[in-house]
C-alpha cells in the first residue's frame, strides 16, 4: 500500500486475532518468561553483553512476533500497513535526536537557573554507557517499537478506516479522534489482563492503570496522526519513557521536562499538518472541485 492510498479495512476477525495474539504473548511474556530458567537465562545474556542486550527487548520480540505472525503472515498485510516503511526511519531519528538534544539544553538551563553547579547524571557512572544506552535501544527496538506498531499504526488507521469518509467538516476532525480514542482504549485493555491476573492489581489500581494507558495512548495516537510517521511516534515514544538525562536533576524536573518537549513536537506537527491542509484547499484542483 503506498502512502495517502485509502486503507482497505481488515475484516474484524482479523483485527480480534490481532489483538488477542497480542494480549495472549504479553501474558506470555509476563508468565513463562518469568520464570527463574529464563529470567536467569535473559540476565546471563545482559551481563555478558555489559547490559547492551536487556531482557525487555528480548521479550518484546516475542509479543511483536506473535503480532506479525498474524498481521503480516495470516492476515496478509503488508508491512507498510502497520508503520513500516523504510523513508519513514531517517526522520524518527532526526526528531528524537533533535528532541533528545532540546531535552538536555533545557535541564542544563533548568539547573543552571537554580544556581546548582551541573553534574552528570549519576545513572551514567552507576549503570555504565552501555547499559544507559541498552536500556534505549531496548525501548526503541523492542517496549516502544511493539507498542506503537499495533495500537498507533495498525488498530488506529484500521479503526479510522471504518467510520468511512468524512462528509462535513465536523467529522474531518472527529473520526480521527474517535479513532485515537479506540486505540488508546485497546492499548489499555490489551494490558488487562496481565494486570489482573499476574500483577494482582485490585480495583482501584486497575482504574488507574487504565488511566495511565489511556492518557499515553491518547498522546501517542494524536502524535501519530499528526506526523503519519511510526518511527517519529516510536521516538517520542523512547523519550518518555528513558529519556536517558545527562544532567543531575530531580525526577520531578525530568519528567516535567520530557512532557514539555513531547509537547513541543505535538504543536510543531500540528502547525505543520495545518499548513498543509491550507495549501492543500487553495490548490488549483481543489479550488476547481468545489467550484464543479
């Protein structure tokens, strides 16, 4: 499928398959693959790579096995239909670099303000350069990678696919929210049952839990229409949730950090998806369009 091609929706059994290959290998991972033999087994192979291989990328290619298995092998999808393509990887790396680096001037200014003398993360002496950065390697190739692959690029055009052609203005905008409203509710619920049956979470705590898995799913989701672009999503993504700080700072200011420059790249792409579409209307085919 090439790109601004409308999507051909998958038909429904495809999309519970996938989402319940999904959910089972999360278990899965959550369950077999924490026990002592493997986990051990996972650490042994950490420690021998002086932490560049973590356990969680490992595990994540179960889950993002099993997806494709489905998806791409039985559903016969092709792989540009789940974020895939190959001139999308240059650009989700420039914007995570580029956030990564705003992200790092900005904790520097916020400590230099405070009148505190700068110091390097001690996370980066106690765990090693290698490890810091396995540690984002496994979530840009394993943690965020899978996530963003099933719920942003493939369950939320899949969902927009189905609410059809927008006829008024009012659903130009609404049927991709409700779209990025049902992936981020799928995100959440796709993680249920690990939550309930292996964490032990009670009934509050699952509330919260899906709070937290909504509100991420929601950025994310909003992040991907905007940008149209998975690797770009997957790097917002890594920055969250190990934005890899150089500067001593406390988690409070890191994480205020990383929410206002995550923030920033959503405001960009917005004004660039606006600029687009305004030159998009004034151009002469659509002009002639409406005027027919």
């Amino acid at each position: 499928m090439r790109e601004g091609e409308e999507r051909r929706p998958a038909s429904l059994r495809l999309l519970l398959c996938a989402f319940a290959a999904y959910s089972l290998a999360h278990l899965f991972n959550n369950t077999v693959l924490e026990l002592p033999a493997p986990r051990n087994a996972l650490l042994r192979l950490q420690l021998a790579t002086n932490g560049w291989i973590e356990p969680v990328l490992l595990r994540s290619q179960v889950v993002l096995a099993a997806f494709v298995l489905v998806v791409i092998v039985l559903g016969r999808r092709q792989m540009a239909e789940v974020g895939w393509r190959a001139r999308n990887i240059m650009p989700g790396l420039l914007v995570h670099a580029g956030a990564w680096l705003v992200l790092q001037v900005g904790l520097a200014l916020a400590v230099w303000r405070q009148g505190i003398e700068l110091a390097w993360h001690p996370k980066w002496a106690h765990l090693g350069t290698s490890a810091v950065l396995g540690g984002v390697l496994a979530q840009a190739l394993g943690h965020a990678l899978v996530e963003d692959t099933a719920f942003r690029a493939f369950f939320l055009p899949e969902l927009r696919a189905r609410l059809g052609r927008p006829a008024r203005q009012l659903t130009l905008f609404l049927f991709p929210a409700l779209a990025v409203l049902g992936s981020a509710l799928l995100f959440g619920l796709a993680h249920l049952p690990t939550r309930l049956f292996v964490k032990g979470s009670g009934l509050a705590e699952l509330v919260r839990e899906q709070g937290h898995f909504l509100l991420a799913g929601l950025a994310l989701g909003l992040a991907y229409v905007l940008t149209r672009n998975l690797f770009i999503v997957v790097g917002l993504h890594v920055l969250r949730n190990d934005p890899a700080p150089l500067v001593d700072v406390s988690g409070d200011v890191l994480n205020l950090a990383v929410l206002v420059v995550f923030g920033g790249v959503i405001v960009l792409a917005a004004l660039r998806t606006l600029r687009e579409q305004r030159a998009a209307a004034k151009s002469p085919e659509n002009v002639h369009r409406q005027a027919a």
